[in-house]
C-alpha cells in the first residue's frame, strides 16, 4: 500500500519524461560540462609533459585531483544535511574559477608545478561534492519508474561528450595550446552553473534527525554493507577502478610520449571511441528489459578488462581506436544499471550517504593507483602498466557473479 501511495504522489508531483523540461535542461548543462572535461583530460597531461616531461609528476596530479575520494563520507552528508542546489552552483562556480585560472597562468608562462598540484587537488574536491550531490538530486526530480531511462540518458550525454570532447581539445591544442583549451572547459562549467541557476530543484522535507557527522557516516555505511546488490558491485569495482586508474592515468601520456601520435590524433581517437560509448548507452535499455544485472555487469566489466590489455598491447592507430572503443561500450553498459541499482535500493533520506559511501569503497585505491601509474610507468614502461591494469579489471570483475544480483531488481 506504501509504494502504491508513493507511485500516486510521484505520478502528480514529476511529469511523464517527455513533458520534464527542467530534467532536461539539468542533463543539457551536464553536456556542456562534460565536454569541457574531455578537453581538460588531454590537456593536463599535456601540460605535464610540456612542464617537465616526467611520468612520475603525472602520476601525482592525477593522484592528488582523486585524493578527495578519501571526503566522500562527508560530502555525502553535505549533500543530505544541505541545498542540493546551492552545492550544485558553488561547485560549478568554483571549477569554472580554478580551471580558467590554470589556464591563464600556463598561457603566460606562469604556472608553477606546485600550482597545478593545488589546482588538482581542488578540482577534484568540488568535482566529488558535485557529483554526489547530483546523484541525489537526480531521484527528486523525475517519477521513480523513469529513473533507469534517465541514467541511460545522462550515460548516453556523457559519451556524446566523449564522442565530441576529446577531438575539439586535440583541435584547440593543435592550433592554439592547452591554456586555450583550459579556459574553453572553464566556460563549460560557467555554462553549467547557470543551466542548474535556471532549474528549481525540488527538496523533498526530510526530518533529519539532531546526530553527529559520524552517527550519519556510520548510517550510510551500515545500509551499503547489508544491501548486498550495492555492497557486491562496489567491490567488484574497487579492483576496476584500480586496474582502470593505472590505464586513464597514462593513457594521453602513453599515446604521446610511447606511441608518439601528435595531440590531433590522440583527440581523433578518443572521440572515435565515444561511438562505441553511445552505442553502449543505447543498448543497455534492450538489455535491461531481458538480462539481470548480473549476467549484464559481469559480460561488460570481463569485455572492458580486455579491451585494457589489447590496449597496452597495440601501437597501431585503427587496433587502437578499436579497443579503446570496446573500453568505452563495457563502461557506458555498465554505469546506468549501477546507479540505478543504488538508487532504487536507497531511501531518499540515505541518497547522498549511499552514494558518498560507495564512491568511497569504489575510489578510495584512486589516489594509490594513480601515483603507482607513474612509478610503474617509469620503471616497467607505459605499454606493460596499462596491460596490468587491464588484467586487475579483468579479475575484479568476479564479484559481479554474486547471487543478490542475478534477479531483476524493480
């Protein structure tokens, strides 16, 4: 009786998907954003390069922009105890501010290293408090029956992003330099900020009991590790993540300095593989309507594994751009059904918590990973860190099999 009443107030409070116009504006923003991102993914280790042409400081920024994974507990909180919204506007404010101000120091040769590493590290912080407040927003702003079509949406935007991204940023850098396309990411986060200032989250009223940060994180952790879907996918992506940081960590670095493409085939080949992305996307809502979760996350974290280790195999431009795009289709299949997995099995009061806890079980390696890419790199080569990260996704992919996950979860 409980979910029929919930289902009846839902049906009058969100309308049907297509009449949601304020969803779409919000996943609209998240595109610009996201474009900007894919520039800033070839920009930074491009700068690195240019700076100091050391594997090993590339490992520390990406080591110190994920270091923030180890606050995810507490920005789960902020997102429940505050305004979604507002946490939504200062993050955006704030990266757009940061981004734009690397890339401005680098164009007039005055960015130190020690800048970019704060710079990193800053970044990452407001793209963990935004992300967690986003996931739980997401739930207050559509009926529940649509909350799976949405994620595949916003999935599917993303490797748009992928698709578009990677190749103007290789364009811009070519032309111009990665300043340039610095302050171009920068505009895309001030593009965002003001697509979620147009929108009117709705927060729902939840009492929230009068209790200590650590009473709220112990809460959110407790629900994670006895809702066994959540719990088994997060630890079967503890071990990805960790084999997938040691080959995003050097992926550009290893197209450039190992393989030695130029920054316009590094973003053509990015891009090319966001096709497969989409396609992903786009398919696994076929899927979901035949397969459990499991048979599907399973098939799909195995497929990007391998992709990984033929990756780090393959210096041949075609093969890569294959591989990669294999990579990008396990990911994108992947992404929905475990968001949606989280957000069905979550009460609305716990949305931020859950989230931030199984970033936090998922991510917390992200750090270690990254600075081990570098290291790794620089004794073993970037060819053989990659194929290990590869073959570590390949095994962490077992947790997955877990019987909690084998039914339909509605």
């Amino acid at each position: 009786m409980a979910d029929a009443a919930l289902k009846v107030k839902e049906h009058n409070e969100y309308p049907a998907l297509k009449q949601n116009y304020p969803v779409f504006r919000f996943l609209g923003g998240n595109l610009i954003s996201f474009l900007g991102d894919q520039i800033y993914l070839i920009a930074i280790p491009l700068m690195v390069l240019a700076m100091t042409g050391s594997p090993v400081n590339m490992g520390i920024v990406a080591a110190l922009e994920r270091l923030p994974v180890l606050l995810q507990p507490l920005t789960g909180i902020l997102s429940d105890r505050f305004n979604r919204k507002h946490l939504l506007l200062v993050c955006d404010l704030g990266r757009c501010f940061l981004v734009g101000l690397i890339g401005a120091l680098f164009m007039v040769d005055l960015l130190e290293i020690w800048f970019l590493y704060i710079g990193a590290l800053l970044v990452g912080l407001f793209s963990q408090i935004y992300h967690t407040s986003q996931f739980a927003a997401v739930p207050g702003m559509v009926r529940r029956e649509d909350l799976h079509e949405v994620n595949s949406i916003d999935t599917g935007i993303f490797n748009t992003a992928v698709l578009i991204g990677p190749g103007l940023g290789g364009l811009i850098i070519s032309l111009y330099n990665p300043g340039i396309a610095l302050l171009a990411n920068s505009f895309s986060f001030l593009v965002a900020f003001l697509a979620v200032l147009s929108i009117s989250l709705k927060e729902k009223e939840v009492v929230q009991p009068k209790r200590s940060f650590v009473a709220d994180i112990k809460e959110g952790f407790q629900f994670v590790i006895h809702t066994k879907p959540i719990l088994m996918t997060n630890l079967a992506m503890l071990g990805s993540v960790f084999g997938t940081t040691l080959f995003l960590t050097l992926m550009v670095f290893h197209l450039k300095s190992s393989v030695h493409f130029t920054s316009n085939q590094i973003g053509w080949l990015l891009s090319i593989g966001g096709v497969g992305a989409i396609a992903g996307a786009l398919v696994t809502n076929q899927l979901r309507k035949r397969f459990s979760y499991r048979r599907i996350l399973f098939l799909a974290s195995t497929f990007g594994g391998l992709s990984i280790v033929l990756f780090g195999s393959a210096e041949n431009f075609l093969w890569l751009v294959l591989f990669n795009m294999m990579g990008t289709i396990a990911a994108s299949m992947m992404n929905p059904c475990i968001i949606t997995i989280r957000q069905t099995l979550t009460p609305e009061r716990l949305l931020g918590r859950v989230q931030a806890t199984s970033r936090f079980m998922t991510w917390t390696l992200m750090p270690v990973a990254a600075f081990l890419a570098g290291i790794s790199a620089d004794k073993i080569g970037t060819h053989h860190t990659i194929i290990l990260g590869g073959m570590i996704s390949i095994l962490a992919s077992v947790f997955y099999l877990h019987p909690s996950l084998k039914d339909k979860i509605e």
